[in-house]
C-alpha cells in the first residue's frame, strides 16, 4: 500500500491475500454525487464509472428535480433538471449506471420546497393561511454564533394524506417503476411527519419490495429521537455521523445505542459528504497546525482559507504542503473505512477538492480544481481490502480512543467489538515525530491476530505482541482477531 506505511509487526509466516466476499456480504459504499460538478451527463458519467472502479455500489445523486434556486428548494417534481433535460435522458442514464452494478439512489425533498412549486397546493403547506413556515435549521456562524439559517424553501405537512398520494403516484412510482431507480435517501427525515413517513415507505415497498430507504437523521445525543424516525418508519439503513466525534464520549455511544434500537441495522460512516467540510480542508488545517490550529470551526476555516487567503486548490500550496495533506487524508480515510458496515465519500473528495459543496453555486470550475495524487490508489486498495472479511462490513460497539481533536495531532484510533471478534485501528497524525501506541488486551489474548500490509494479511498469535508498539510518524497499522 502507497504511504502513508501501515505499521508491521509480525514477523515470517508471509502474507496472503484477502478474498472477496460475495457481493451481498459486503457493505454499502456510497459515493454522494453533487450533479453541479458536471457540464453533461456523459462526463459525469465517466466519474462514476471511475468511482465505481475504486469499489463505490451506490450512487446517490444530489436532487435531480428542477431546482427555484438550489436542489433543495424544488420548484416542480414532475420536471427534471436542466442537467437532464428529459426523464427519457434521466432514464437512460440510470440504466447505464445499473449496467455498472451499482445502485441508483436518490434524494427527495420530502420536507420542504419551493412555497410557488408546482403541482403542490397550497393547503400542503404548513401554516398556509399565514404564509407559510420557512425551512430551516440552528447553526454556528464561521464566528461561533449560533444563528438561524434558512434554507429558502417552505415546510410541507407530510401527514396530509393527498400529499402522501402525490409523493408516491407523481415522484416515487414513475422513478422506481420506470426510470430505474433502486434507492431513496429521504431529505431531513427528522423533519417529517412519522405516520406520514411510515406510509411511503411502506406503500413503496409493498409496490416494490426491492426498493430501500435510507433516512437522513441530522446527528445523534440530543437528536437520537429525531433520528429513530426514519427507522421507525421503515428505513433499512442510517448515516451513524461518526466523523461529528470530536473527543466526546456521546457520539460513539449512541451509535450503539440507535444501532440496538434500530434491530442492529446496518449503519453508514461519512468520509466526506454534501453536507460537511472537505477532508482536504481538514487536513490542510492539521498539516499547517501553527496557521490554523486554534481554528476549530468549520466555516471559520473555510473562510480563512477560501476567502481571505484565496486558496481554491491544493496545487496552490507547496509540494511539502501538500504531501502532508494527501498524508493525513489516508490517514484519515484509514480510520473511517473499517468504522460501519457502510461507508460514503463526496465525489471529488478522492482528488482532494479544498472547497466545501455550496449547493446554490458550486459547478465544474470547482471540480476542475482537483489534483492528481497517488491517493485513489490507497483508497481502492483500501476497499479491496475492506471486501475481503465480514468484521470490516459490520457495525459493533466503537470504542475510540487517542486525540479526536483537530490540534494537537496524535495517536487517533479506535476499537470495534462485534461478537467474538475485535478490530482495532490506529493512526499516528503527527507527521514529525513516532508516537507509542498501547494495545488493548482484546488483541494481545489473541492466539489468532491479523495485520494488514498492504492488500494482503499477515497472520500470528497476538500474546507475542508488546504492551506499547511505536507508530513512525504518518504511519497507520489495523489489527484484528480471528475468531
């Protein structure tokens, strides 16, 4: 595997390679596909059939329905985007992506649109009488003020049974019974009305049972109420938001809570996404620690970067720079892929695109701002290896430990216990200088312990391991029992 080197510790014996698991064993990788990148469909096209080599089998496109100002404020759901032009075309390109194995997911707003939207009537509309409730969630400014941000578009009362209608008759069926179609995130489910939710998924599914959901859940601790929605309305698999862990203990903690409740339903770790900060980005914050390591906010980095200094692209920074940063992002993609049993990165995110997805805005100029790195290597290989043994597409209890924290940069790993099998992962993030890492017992009373080196594994009893190995600098190791 290219740098940064997993860390070896067994001697002799070997190693051999991983075999794949059929395919119905392996977890799901998404690639969330913002449709603004591209200029046509056949470049877009081409993007996922390269995304589909580096081992993604979902694509879960951004909504495709004619937009008012952004996808998220939908103006008409009976009309495709300009991207598109005609469902005939939409169909076509979803049967090209069917034909390369890979699901075909898409994102309805189901929860808001735009207040003049067509085909919707006006009583669908919360508070309609008195102009409606605009969208919108609490946030922090790049200042660390919480504020409120409003997203432009209307909410819509989901229990109302002619809207419920609409939803599967004019969006649901034409897209699952004829455009091929397979899979269906639904926008902000926390939002929604239960019985109302319960009701599409369930009519859809009875329709077509092959069909599956996943509910977008806004998060966990506080939200786990708001997230059980989507579950309790059918939903078969959930984002678990782990990369919100910044050194709490709630996070990982009601991950397994919600994976209990759920009927330990397989859940999804965000690499990247729409919705988040660039892993490039995060790294550049990490890699540059005297700049930016007191910056602890998202927006604030991005407006130091982006807006004041005027950095677009990584082939803006020095060589240096910029090997440090395709460092940590391995690094940081080490200690993600092995977390769920699913698992999502942005498109683009593999060509380390510095800029956080502005739906309003962002298009090909944006895309064309990547650069070529060795890291797609080290990401497939990465995949394949995750393909080859069902510990790495599983959900169990997390464990993290080391420094979660942007600054300082340190151990940072974590333990995933499934039924008579431990996994542990563990990344030095400090570029500079080793740091030690201890073992935990659950591998060291191993008489079986598997390393990774490179795309194969290197078998040897773990009782031989030391208390406290050394991680070189950049360096990652994964280590895991056999049962």
């Amino acid at each position: 595997m290219t740098s940064p080197t997993l860390a070896t510790f067994f001697t002799g014996n070997g190693s051999r390679p991983f075999d794949r698991l059929p395919a119905d064993r392996c977890g799901k990788i998404y690639v969330d596909l913002p449709h603004r990148f591209f200029a046509d469909t056949a470049s877009m096209f081409e993007y996922l059939r390269s995304a589909r080599d580096l081992g993604a089998n979902v694509m879960l496109l951004l909504p495709h329905f004619l937009p008012s100002f952004s996808e998220y404020v939908v103006k008409d759901y009976e009309r495709p985007c300009a991207l598109f032009g005609t469902w005939d075309r939409f169909t076509s390109f979803m049967a090209a992506v069917r034909d390369l194995g890979m699901d075909r997911m898409i994102d309805i707003p189901f929860n808001h649109a735009d207040q003049q939207a067509e085909h919707l009537a006006k009583h669908w509309f919360k508070q309609h009488e008195t102009g409606g409730t605009e969208a919108g969630a609490d946030d922090v400014d790049a200042d660390g003020n919480r504020v409120r941000i409003n997203w432009g578009a209307y909410v819509l009362e989901n229990g109302n049974p002619e809207l419920i209608r609409y939803w599967l008759d004019k969006v649901i069926v034409p897209h699952v019974g004829h455009r091929n179609v397979n899979a269906i995130r639904i926008d902000a489910a926390w939002g929604l009305d239960r019985n109302g939710l319960a009701s599409i998924v369930r009519e859809t599914k009875r329709k077509y049972p092959d069909t599956w959901f996943v509910a977008e859940n806004l998060g966990m601790a506080r939200l786990i109420d708001l997230a059980e929605s989507g579950l309790a309305a059918g939903a078969e698999r959930y984002f678990n938001n782990m990369y919100w862990y910044d050194g709490g203990r709630y996070i990982p903690s009601d991950i397994y809570r919600f994976y209990k409740r759920s009927g330990r339903k397989p859940s999804c770790a965000i690499w990247s996404s729409h919705d988040v900060l660039m892993p490039a980005m995060k790294a550049l914050a990490l890699a540059d620690r005297q700049k930016y390591g007191e910056i602890s906010n998202d927006k604030a980095l991005h407006r130091e970067i982006v807006d004041r200094e005027g950095i677009r692209s990584l082939s803006q920074v020095s060589d240096d720079l910029r090997r440090k940063v395709i460092t940590l992002m391995k690094l940081d993609f080490l200690l993600t892929c092995f977390m769920s049993s699913d698992l999502m990165f942005t498109a683009g995110s593999e060509y380390a695109l510095l800029e956080r997805i502005n739906v309003l805005k962002t298009g090909p100029g944006e895309w064309a701002r990547g650069i070529q790195t060795d890291f797609p290597t080290f990401m497939k290989q990465l995949l394949r290896v995750r393909a080859g043994d069902p510990l790495f597409n599983s959900d169990g209890v997390l464990i993290p430990f080391g420094t979660w924290k942007r600054s300082p940069a340190d151990i940072k790993g974590y333990v995933k216990r499934v039924p008579g099998r431990d996994l542990l992962v563990a990344a030095n993030m400090n570029l500079d200088e080793p740091r030690p890492l201890r073992l935990p017992n659950c591998i060291r009373r191993s008489e079986r312990v598997r390393e990774i080196v490179g795309d194969h594994f290197r078998e040897s009893d773990g009782r031989n391991l030391s208390a406290e190995v050394m991680l070189a600098p950049g360096q990652g190791c994964v280590l895991y029992t056999v049962g």
